[in-house]
C-alpha cells in the first residue's frame, strides 16, 4: 500500500513513513500533480481538500477525505479504514524526512554523526541510507509512543461504538 499526500498532510507523511509506508509528498505539488500520481503510480491519495478528493474520486483514483484535525484522529481514521497497524517496526521503518528505508548502523559509524550525550546513553541507531540522517529511540520517543497509544484508544472506541 502506497500514498501520496497533499501540502496540508506534511506531519501524517512522517508518521507514515515511520509505520514503514511509502509516502510521497510535497508541498508544491498541484491538484492535477497529485491526481496523476496517485494514478499512474496506484497510490492512495490522502487529503483534507474535500474539492482534490471529489475531483480524485470522479477520475476513479482511489483517495480518502481526512475530516480530523489531530494526528491521532488522522491515525485512528486510517487505522481503520486501511488496517494500519500502529506500531514501529524500525525493520521496516522509512526515513520520515525523505522516504527511505532506514537501516541498522553500529554505534562505532555514528560517533562523529552524533551529539556525545546521544553517543554515550544510546547504543541502537539507524541511518538513512539516501540522506545520511541518523535516528535513535531517544526521549522524544516517550512523545511518539503516547500519540500511538491515542489513536489505537480511539480505533478501539469507535470500535466499541459500533
């Protein structure tokens, strides 16, 4: 499964691709660019334009309408609706800055790469391979897991609900 995802999506790309989903994204992209991508590549098109997803949809590209604001709700909605699952498989995990997959580096390889407090506490990091950019489950994951952890709630309450 595969998206494209328009200029008001920026904060849902890099989630997705952190899911492991390749997502292809730009703010400079028009409506007509975004359409013809979806198209010819057999990509989803996730908007909150509700004019780009009726004109998608009249082409026969396949789109979804995100009418939720926080990115827990937008999780939640394609939890739902594509069986999205919400966990991070640094396995499959893409690079949230330029799609990539990102891969396994030995701690050796990143010491001139990062800061010598993140050397010195963290023994696990991936690199992307196309933009060189370095990760590691640092504190901010605290933050990533909590936003999860909300929107699986909310998949699980709307669930319930019906």
């Amino acid at each position: 499964m595969k998206f494209v995802v328009d200029g008001m999506l920026g904060k849902l790309t890099r989630w997705l691709r952190m899911l492991g989903y390749n997502v292809k994204y730009s703010n400079k992209l028009d409506d007509s660019q975004l359409i013809k991508i979806a198209k010819n590549e057999k990509r989803i098109l996730l908007t909150r334009d509700l004019e780009l997803y009726q004109q998608a949809t009249a082409k026969q590209v396949d789109a979804f309408y995100l009418k939720v604001r926080t990115e827990e709700e937008k999780l939640a909605e394609l939890a739902k609706r594509f069986k999205i699952k919400l966990d991070i498989d640094m396995a499959t995990s893409r690079c949230p800055k330029c799609n990539a997959r990102v891969k396994p580096i030995s701690k050796e390889r990143v010491a001139d790469k990062v800061d010598k407090g993140t050397f010195t506490y963290y023994n696990e990091f991936w690199e992307c391979p196309k933009c060189q950019q370095v990760y590691w489950q640092g504190a901010h994951w605290t933050k990533i897991r909590k936003t999860l952890e909300k929107a699986k709630r909310e998949v699980r309450e709307t669930a319930r609900q019906t």
